[in-house]
C-alpha cells in the first residue's frame, strides 16, 4: 500500500513539473559560451534543439528535466560555441590554393589567378571547388560563409545540398567574365539566382558588384537598384589596396572610395564590405551611418601586402564588423581559427599597444559580429532560444590547449580548426566526431587532385 | 640444367651488386624535402638510418636495394623533412598559457608572470611544465628546442628521457630566481650543470643571461667566460622592446643594445640572441660578423607589440636565422606551423613588398636556418648523409591541403601541427601515427590540469 501510494504521488509530482517535451536534439553537459549580450558561459550547460532553431538553453540539469529527445549529444568536457562566420570567401578559389605566392598583386594576377580562371572556370569546375571548400569549412567549425564568384547558382545548389548556410553574392564585374560575357547578361544571372534563392531556409542570394575601379558608377548603381528591389545584400570588395584609392581618387574628382561609393548612393541597407584598409575615422563614420558590414581578412591583407585595415577604429564605432579567410589563392586557407590568432596579435604591433584587440573582441568577430556584418544577426551569430542551431563542438583538453585559465583566451590563441569535433546547422549534424556526414571526403579530395592536373596542364599552354 | 644455370648467374649479379646492408630503420615511399644545399627534393625517396644517423638518402629503388631493416617506415603520400627546430622559448611556463593576456608588458610582468613564477616555480614545476611542453613539441613536429629557463637541469633531464634534442640555457640574472638567490650560485649551478651534460648525445648545456638590462657589464662577461671555458653557446635576449633600448642608452654611454653588448666584447662565436627586433642594417652587419645566431619570434613579437624584426635585411646578410616561438604565456602555444605562416606574411606588409620573404626562405628558417641559429649545421636541419636522423613524416592529403602545387608554399601556407604524423628523433621513433611513444600524454595533461588549480589559488592570495 505505502509503495502504491509513493508511485502515485510521483506521478503527481511529475505532472505538476509539466511532462518534459519532446525536441529533435539535446547537446547536453558541455560549457557553453553563448556570445549573448551579456556574454553568458554556461557550465554544465545543454540547448534543446527544435525544427532547426535553438528551443531552449541553460543548466543541463534543468533542460534535461524540461525536455527529452531520442537524439543526445554528450558534451561533457568539450566547449560549445555558435558556429563561426567566415564573412569574405570566394569559394571554388580552393582549388587554386597555393598556385602562386610570394609575388606583386599584378604578377600574380595576370600570370596566374586570371590565366588559371579564363582557361578552367565553369560550372564544374565550381561545382567541385566548392565541394572542396565546404569540407574545409565544415572540418574547421563554420557554419555560415559569404561568398563571391561566378556560377553562383551552382554554389548555392552544392551549399544547400551539404546542408551549410551561406550568403552567396553573384559576381557583377566590367569584364567578360566565366559565367556572362556582359554586365547586362550577369544582371539577368543575378535576378534570376535571386528569383530561385530568395526563400531557401539556408541560402541568402546576395548581388556582388566587384570594387569600384572594376565597376563602373552606372552598373555599381544599377547593381543596388537589383538588391533593393529584392531586399537582399548587396556585396562589394572596398578600399583594399593602396592602388584602388589612387585609381578612384584619380578617376572620380579625388574622392577615396568609400567616399566616392557613398556619394553616389551606393551603399543599402544590407551593403558588405570586404577589406576595408585605406579609411581613417571619418570614413569609419560613413560606413557606420550606413550600417554597413565590414569584413576584415587580417592574412590575406598581409600575404598581398595590401595593409592593415584600422580595427581598433572600427571597433570603437561599433562597426558591423567580422572577420574573413578570402579566396585560398590568398590565405592559404579558409581557417577562422587562425584569422583570429592573427587579428588578436596584429592590431596589438601595429597600434604599438598589446591591449588593442582583445581575445574576447575578436571571437566576437568570429561570431555575432561576423553575423551582424553580413545583417543576420536575428537568425545566427550567438547561442540564444529562437536562433537557428548552427552550433560547434569543440575538443577542449588537447595538450596545446592544457592547461586553461581564459575561455576566450583560449578559443583565439589557443584552439586550432583541428579541435572541432562536432559541427550542427539548421539543427542537423553535418560533421560528427571529424567524420563529415553530408560529403564524401575522399571523393572531393580525388576529384580536387584530377582539377589540379588540368589546372597546371593549362598553365602550360601558350595562351 | 638451365634452370641451375639461371639460380647460379643471379648470385653472381647478386654478388656483384654486394649484399645489402643492415640498417636500424629504413623511411621509403615518401617525397623528400632535403633542405641541403641544393634544395634537393626526392619524390619516392628513401632514408636509411644506423645508429642514429643518416647513413643513406636517395631514391627508394635504391636505398631499398642497397640496404635492408627489420623496421621500416611507409610513407608513400607523405612529406618527409629534417624535424623543426624552435630556436628559443621556455619551455616549463607551457603551464602559465592563457594566464593573462591583452595587457601592457609591465602589467603582465609584474601582475601575473612575476608573482605566478615566484609562488610556483620550484624543481616539481620545472618538471611538470616541460613534460607538458615536450607533449606538444613533439605533436607538432619539433625535434630540437631551445630553452632559456630556471632549473634547467631537471629540464635536461626530462627532455633526455623524452629523447628530445635541445640546447638547454640556465638562466642568469641580477635578481633573486626560483632557483638561485644570487648571481654567484647561479653561475656555479651552471657550471655544474654544463659539466654534467657536455658529453650527452641530445642535450647541449649552455649559458643564458637573461638580457643587458636585467644582467650587468660584469655579470654578462662572466657568463661569456663560462661559456668559453667550455665552449658552450651563450644565449641573451637582445633588442626586443623599444623601452630596452632606452634604458641601455641611458646607462651606457647612448649605445644600442647590440653596440653596447659588442662593444664589451660579450659576443663569443657560438651566441644565440632572441628577438632582435630594435636593429638597423649596421647593427646587423655586427651580428653577422660576431657570427651570432637570432631566433625570430614574430607570434610573440607581435603579441606583445614589441616590434616587426628587419628579417628581410637579416636574411640578405645571411644571418644565422631560426625560428621561435617563445614561452606559451606570451604567444599562447609552441607551434612552429603558425610561426611560419606568420613570418611569411608579416614582413610581406611591413615592407609593402609581398616578395620579402619567400615560403622556401620560412621553411629554411624553421629547418637549416635554425640548426645554424643554435650553431648545431653540421648536426641537424637537413636530409643529408651523416647528420642527425631527427625527421618528421607529415600526411600530406587533409582537405586543407588539397590540391597542392608547391611544396614550400604547402609546408608554410597551408600544413598544421595536425598533419605531423610521425616523429624520429636521432634514429627512435617518439611518435608514431600521432601517439606518442617516451611520454604518457594523459598523465601529462592531469599533473598540468592539478597545477592550474594550483597556480591560480597562489595568485589569489595575499602577496
């Protein structure tokens, strides 16, 4: 009778706690580093995973009573983070890693980058670069990357297809270019892969007028006009080398670039701007007026020599503000980990002041703040109930990392892409324990080494 | 008949081709970065080892043929090269990594470094600590280090049972340290901690005053005459911060820290100067007339805001030039990779030229150029005959490295401490397919993990 009784007042007591819900997936016990706006560090912490969205976060003990679920994650010990946003890329590019280096922008350029590109880009090569970029995103702990190539349609369908949420921006440039030989056949590329893209739960379709001295002030006008009418980003490279702003300067009444883009109306309210070196503060200011995104490359900035832009300026301003990898014909690859160990040391030499960039600022960048540079910080960026789950796992106990005394510290000087361990977007696993799940990693890296025979035999040739 | 006949002339080819020689271990199949004079690369090269040396390298159909072994290595797809050499660091403060960073150098020196190291270090430590640091040599492909640190006997002792090469400095300094109270103890610790290592195959004691403002005229001859007496090298720390060179001026005579230490005749021909940051080109023409060895640090250089060293004017006098990492408390790990990413880039932008320094010239930083920094060349840093047998085998095939092109530009751009697969140190393997075979890296990282908590508990007491 007493044991009856115990078991029915058990069963009252469960029901008064309300019966725990049922959500697709629990990761649960690890520490969580939220990047809220309080910058909350949960330990022993768990986030309830619903229909692609964070459903619930906090204490293990408390999302374990409240909610159960047939698929659970063991955090125990390791560090989960929100995915890291890799803010400038352009993608296919890795398969041009390492093709020439050490070498004048123009060199480079014209006797390897253009030459390789005119003689292999197509859609298939595309295809298979990106493939091949997406493995290496997914391996180092990004979720979300913004792109800038041709045959964007078809980076999308790969992106999509491995399950990596993207902001892909078509190339515009006045040149023919792989995928349209006019400016007026990419306009129409670009409608329609915006038409096609606009309402993909991972894809954001995005205009991608090249730089000011490649585009000229009526297409850059015309390629705003396009990303207004659809309401999507509107993606350009700005102010990078100190060559660019002699050309703007010379060519539209010494205005600099940013200042010449802004005079005529170009920037939205979804502009992204990559690079952004040559500015002082009160081109900072335009850009903070505008609201527009700024994407820091540290080492491609340094490996073209091309400067470094001025951080701490632009952190002080509250910029939109994120860091990037650049193409891997630059980098040489599209490792976050590393551009923040490099973003926290050079504006520290470069300011004459160790305390210029913080360990914090800069995973900052790597996260909400690459989220907020590419104007999605609503969905991503940060560990919080209504965001999609695009979340990392991280080992925590590898001898580099031993012993630990700063989580933040940690994550930016000590932590390297080869401590992901478990890699979830829009909810799904797509990298579990190192072993990718949507890709098949030696058919790309096969089918990567087949392009680089035809990329060098192709070198080769009399032009 | 014929048959006999066939048998009888194969022994006699056999015999003419004289038998093959037994070997301890034989390394086939992989492609062969020489790093000797002529940058010899080997693609489906072999090395054959005896007695910790290299006594054979060539093609693998001949090594194969000319000699044989009951322990032999595939490396077919993988890139062999002479193991890295990190030219300065202090290996036991692996355990003070992250302890606090992003402040001014007085700040962190005084605040934390200082108190951390005199509530902490004691013999235990020391011990502890490089264990640790040896863990993640290792793991990144490291085969000789050299250190500048207190106690460094148990160093030597530690480092000789993990069968690691280093040239190990006891530190002398006009303070009160851990170890020595006094100048004079000091220098009769070091007098007979040289003598008990000066015949030990992997151990190279040397003299290490610690830097011209914190060592007097007369202590710095000292320590020169101690290092003369048996011929060891003399390692210093030199020009690293701006405020060094104020304060030397200020107290000898307006001379630079390299004109005032040259000047006093403390150069002797087997110094190793870390640093070396605050040098024009005639500084540098008195160091490579002194034959001094430098050990570039940029990670920490950087870190710290000290200063970008001249590197490409150092390399076009030829200075003896190496690669450092320095302590893990000020850059945060002891990884080689990342320094040679960084130092391929850094000097590209602080020189506007992106042709500065080459991957080739990074690669032989960390190899040749740092074997001849610690003055061991006619040791270590090449795949050559009769040198050392100390050689790291590296997967060549992760995403991140796939395609390649170059292979300088892959070992410096593109490879991770994560791609180091196997690790020979004079002729033993001390890692293989990324376990490691002299320390039990569990036990390392829990005795690491209890000294945090230690260490953390002494900086939150009273002074």
């Amino acid at each position: 009778m007493l044991i009856v009784m115990a078991t029915f007042l058990g069963v009252l007591s469960a029901h008064a706690q309300s019966p725990a819900k049922m959500v697709d997936l629990i990761i649960f016990g690890g520490t969580l580093v939220t990047m809220d706006a309080n910058r909350n560090i949960i330990s022993n912490g768990a986030i309830a995973i619903k229909k692609g969205e964070i459903a619930a976060i906090g204490k293990s003990s408390e999302i374990l009573r409240k909610y159960k679920s047939r698929n659970k994650i063991n955090a125990v010990g390791k560090v989960v983070i929100p995915g890291l946003v890799n803010t400038h890329t352009h993608i296919p590019m890795v398969l041009f890693r390492g093709i020439a280096d050490d070498m004048e922008l123009q060199e480079w350029l014209t006797k390897y980058i253009f030459p390789a590109e005119a003689r292999n880009v197509d859609e298939d090569f595309v295809r298979v670069g990106t493939r091949l970029g997406l493995a290496e995103l997914i391996k180092s702990g990004t979720t979300t990357y913004c792109d800038m190539y041709y045959f964007e349609d078809a980076i999308a369908e790969e992106t999509a297809k491995a399950g990596v949420r993207a902001v892909l921006g078509q190339t515009l440039i006045d040149f023919p270019a792989p995928d349209n030989k006019t400016f007026a056949d990419a306009l129409k590329y670009t409608e329609n892969f915006i038409k096609k893209w606009k309402n993909h739960p991972l894809i954001v379709p995005a205009v991608a007028p090249h730089a000011p001295y490649t585009v000229s002030r009526d297409h850059l006008l015309q390629a705003r006009e396009l990303a207004d009418k659809y309401d999507v980003p509107l993606i350009i490279h700005l102010a990078e080398a100190e060559s660019e702003t002699e050309f703007v300067k010379k060519n539209h009444n010494g205005l600099t670039p940013v200042r010449y883009v802004d005079a005529i109306g170009f920037f939205n309210n979804k502009t992204i701007a990559a690079h952004v070196i040559q500015v002082n503060e009160e081109e900072i200011e335009i850009l903070k007026k505008n609201g527009v995104g700024v994407a820091h490359n540290p080492q491609s900035n340094l490996k073209l020599a091309a400067g470094i832009a001025p951080i701490p300026t632009m952190l002080k301003h509250e910029l939109r503000l994120g860091l990037g990898t650049d193409g891997a014909a630059s980098n040489n690859d599209l490792n976050l980990w590393e551009e923040m160990d490099t973003a926290a040391k050079i504006h520290k030499v470069s300011t004459k002041d160790p305390k210029a960039v913080s360990a914090e600022q800069v995973f900052a960048m790597a996260t909400i703040g690459g989220a907020k540079a590419l104007h999605l910080e609503s969905l991503i960026g940060s560990l919080e109930v209504g965001k999609k789950a695009d979340i990392v796992i991280l080992d925590f106990d590898s001898v580099h990392q031993t012993p630990m005394y700063n989580i933040y510290s940690h994550l930016v000087y000590a932590t390297k892409a080869s401590d992901v361990n478990t890699v979830i977007i829009e909810g799904k696993v797509v990298m579990k324990q190192r072993r990718l799940l949507t890709l098949d990693e030696n058919a790309i890296k096969k089918e990567a080494n087949l392009y680089k025979q035809k990329i060098v035999k192709s070198l080769n040739q009399k032009p």
